[in-house]
C-alpha cells in the first residue's frame, strides 16, 4: 500500500523571497478583521462561518487509535481516504472491485456526520499490478471499467471526486506526465471525467495535482489551459484540486492566492486537497496562515483538507507538517489556522455551489445497480468484409445512457473504421474515438486491426438508452 516512489517523488525548488513579506502583511489584515458571529473552537466550526469545510486525510487501520479517531471527529468535517479508494486498493484484481476498506472510512465519516471527497479514480500511480502491465485499448477500457465501478459503488455518498491525479509533467514543459494511461491517447482524461460524471452525476468532479500551487510554473499554467479547454468544450469539470504539500524546498508561493484566484475564474471551484508544510514553531503557523487566508479570500475556495491528522500520521512525518503533534495536541500552527478561519467568519461571502456543467439526471437513479463489468470483448459477429459494429448499453440513467461499441475487423483486416450511431442517438461525449455528426471514427491509436481483432469506443447518449444494435461500419 506504501510504494516508496511515491514518498521519493521530486518537487521543484523555487525560492520565494517575497513570501516573508506577504506573510506579515497578512498576519496584520487578518489580525484586524472582526468576527461577525461567534468563534468557532474547532477546525470544522470555524471553516463552517464561511461557509467551507475543513478536511483530513483519514488512514482506515488508524481508526481504532481513540486520540486520533477522537480527534479526527471533532475537528474535522470532511473526510478523504488517504489510500484506501485508491486503484489499487479497490480493483486488486482486474474487475474484482473490493470495497472492504473504502466503506470503513466512508462509514465512519457517514455514522459521524461527515461529508466525504474521493480519491482517485485514476492516476499513474499506486495502480493494481494487472493495470500496470497493461496499455492501449486495453489501458483505456480497465481504466474507464474501474472509474465507472467505483464511481457506481459510492454513487450519491461522494461530495467530490479526485477524477484523475497528477497527470502533469514536473519541469519546464507545462505538458503532460507520461503514463501507460497517457500512451492511450491524451484524451484519456477527458474520457475518465465524462465516465465519472455517467457513473455519480451528483458528485463534483475535480482535477487534482500538486506543484500546482505557483501560478508562474509552467505545470500550473499546463493545468489552466488543461481547465480552461475543458470548460470551453463542456467536458464534466467542477473543480480543481490544489495538493499543497509545501516544505523549505517548495514553499508556499508569494502567488498562491493568485493561482486559487486565476482558477476559480474560469468557473470551477478550488479545494485545497492535501495540505502539509513542514517546519515547526511560528514559522510553521504563519505559513498555515497564508494558505488559510488564501482560501478565505478566495470565494469558490470550498475548502482545505489536510493530509492526515497527527505528525506522526502523516506520510512525511520526519517534516512534522500537520497541525496536531504526535501525542495530539494542538501545534501553533493549529492555533493560526483557527483563527485564521475565525477572523474572516462572516465577513467573506458564501461560496457558490457548482452546478455540473452538462445537465445531469435529477430524478431518482435506477434501483439496480448499474453493470461494472468490461465491455464486452467475447466472440464478435463473424465478418467477411470490411468490419462490423455492435452497440452495448453499459450503463443508464433518466435522462442519458453510456453505450459501448464494439468494432470488429473482417477478414482483411482494417486501417481505419467509420460506424454510423443510431438514428436519434445524440452526442458529443465520445471516448477512444472521433465524433462528427452521427459518425464515429477511430482515434489515431485504434484504427489498425487485424483480421478479426477488435476495439472499442464509449460515448455518451442524452435521452432514453437505444436497445443492443448492429450498426453500419465501413
Ligand atoms: C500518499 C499516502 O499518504 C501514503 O500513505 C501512500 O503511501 C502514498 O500516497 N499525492 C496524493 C496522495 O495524491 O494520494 C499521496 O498519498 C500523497 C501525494
């Protein structure tokens, strides 16, 4: 559960000098300001007087340790499971999904109260071994298979989902990470968002990532135009996550509130998702400080979750970056947060809630639980020609529908494909594939098949599910 790659991951090193500055200015403005209604004495009450949530990170097999579950649940107000709705602990086999330990924490915040973000429904990391080994159609289909049995799973229960994470490159280029995901064709996030937001329409869908916290970083600016694009082309995005793992090599930026700012602007809200600075005393507060007052200043900052409860849970802990000390009790940096969040309640207004960007059913979903198994790949129709194409429905809703098409090569072979939809079949959500009008083609990476092989694309149907088809492919 623990693959130290991920502990040793290199973050830039960009020094800061003006942050001191910007940190005293904003000591004094937050020092000044007056509380408009009583002070909050925890993290979640104070957060709550501007209409935000305060989080953690919660690790399952701590649970029965009553100083942090004590402490967890009078702190905090929304819950992330710090590894265990990860790929690898939920889809251990491929498309045997275990929820064992996801549910455990998904109770526990439920039984208390508590709200819950997800996290992740894809990465390139912590992936199931069968995954890693995988790529191409293949990747691209395990892939959308598992975001779509996930999502399903914990449908309804999701106050917002990390979609996919870290998918930039670190570095000078602003571009992608490559990833046996990203070698299934770029698209492939796009393609998890919209099988996100098919499978758990009501949850708000976020990319999140971290060294994204300088605005004047090119993987922050990767990420902007990544969101912007996203908006521009209605593809499902309600939010960005900022990780903000910050330490003497990595600093909060002078910027921060800038890039929480630049984001919001382009009408997704921003979470801070897994906040650590490490560091110890004062110096320490002040930079919890800034980050709260951040967000605060910021209205569709909708909340900070910090990445474990205790220094002694955290993933580094050697930097001692959280808020509670080892035997709990409350660090400076706990205090400066409080206040931090007391000092503005009342005086910033309520952040607006996000409504999802494509109308999503509203009425009550099915009943039965939708399938998550993989499309299917089992004995295509015999051809002798060109190709043929067989329509699956592989998930509904009132309202839409998720189809899968199956595309099998002739005898000859194929260089590339066209299949027609459906009469009536309307959309423009289309994975591992091109759409335009009511023909699909492939995409530049599933176009060749051999003699009999086959491939398969998704799409998006608005309206009422068409039954299982034959269609016209050429
Ligand atoms: C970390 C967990 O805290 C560790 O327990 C685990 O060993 C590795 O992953 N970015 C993320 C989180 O999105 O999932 C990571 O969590 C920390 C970095």
């Amino acid at each position: 559960m623990t693959p130290p790659s991920t502990l040793r991951r290199g973050r830039s090193h960009v020094a800061r000098g003006a942050s001191a500055v910007a940190i005293l200015a904003l000591g004094v403005t937050a020092a000044v300001a007056i509380p408009a209604q009583a002070a909050g004495s925890t993290l979640q009450d104070a957060a709550k007087g501007s209409g935000r949530y305060f989080g953690t990170a919660i690790a399952a097999s701590r649970l029965n340790d009553s100083t942090y579950s004590t402490i967890a649940n009078r702190e905090f107000n929304m819950i992330t499971a710090e590894n265990e709705m990860k790929m690898d602990a939920t889809e251990p086999n491929q498309n045997q999904f275990n929820f064992s330990q996801g549910d455990r924490i998904l109770n526990w915040a439920q039984q208390n109260g508590k709200q819950v973000r997800g996290h992740a429904l894809a990465w390139y990391s912590q992936q199931p071994g069968w995954m890693q080994n995988m790529s191409g159609t293949q990747l691209r289909n395990a892939m959308l298979n598992h975001v779509t049995g996930v999502a399903t799973h914990y449908k309804g229960k999701i106050y917002a989902w990390d979609v996919v994470n870290e998918a930039f490159a670190d570095g000078s280029s602003g571009g992608r990470r490559d990833s046996n995901l990203e070698r299934t064709g770029s698209d492939w996030i796009e393609a998890a968002f919209r099988a996100a937001r098919a499978a758990d329409p009501g949850a708000k869908l976020c990319y999140n990532d971290y060294n994204t916290d300088d605005w004047t970083h090119a993987k922050t600016q990767g990420v902007y135009r990544m969101v912007s694009d996203f908006k521009s082309r209605g593809v499902p995005i309600d939010c960005v996550g900022l990780q903000s793992h910050f330490n003497p090599q990595s600093p909060v930026p002078a910027n921060y509130q800038t890039t929480i700012e630049r984001f919001a602007a382009l009408g997704v809200d921003v979470q801070i998702t897994e906040l650590d600075i490490e560091g110890s005393g004062q110096q320490q507060a002040e930079n919890f400080r800034k980050v709260t007052q951040a967000c605060l200043n910021v209205a569709r900052c909708t909340g900070i979750t910090v990445w474990g409860v205790r220094d002694t849970d955290s993933w580094r802990a050697s930097g001692t970056p959280l808020l509670f000390d080892g035997s709990g009790n409350k660090k400076a940096a706990y205090t400066a947060v409080l206040d931090t969040l007391n000092s503005v309640s009342g005086t910033t207004p309520p952040p607006t809630s996000t409504p999802p960007v494509t109308t999503p059913p509203v009425t009550t979903p099915p009943v039965t639980t939708p399938p998550v198994t993989t499309p299917p790949v089992t004995t295509p129709p015999p051809v002798s020609g060109s190709c043929s194409a067989a329509l699956t429905i592989a998930n509904s809703w009132p309202g839409g529908y998720q189809g899968t098409v199956t595309v099998t090569a002739g005898s000859s072979g194929l260089n590339g494909w066209r299949v027609t939809l459906p009469g009536g079949v309307s959309t423009n959500n289309v994975w591992n594939g091109n759409v335009s009008g009511s023909v699909v083609s492939n995409a530049p990476y599933n176009g060749s098949l051999g003699a009999g092989q086959s491939t398969s694309f998704g799409f998006i149907g608005q309206g009422n599910a068409p039954g299982a088809a034959t269609l016209t492919c050429s």
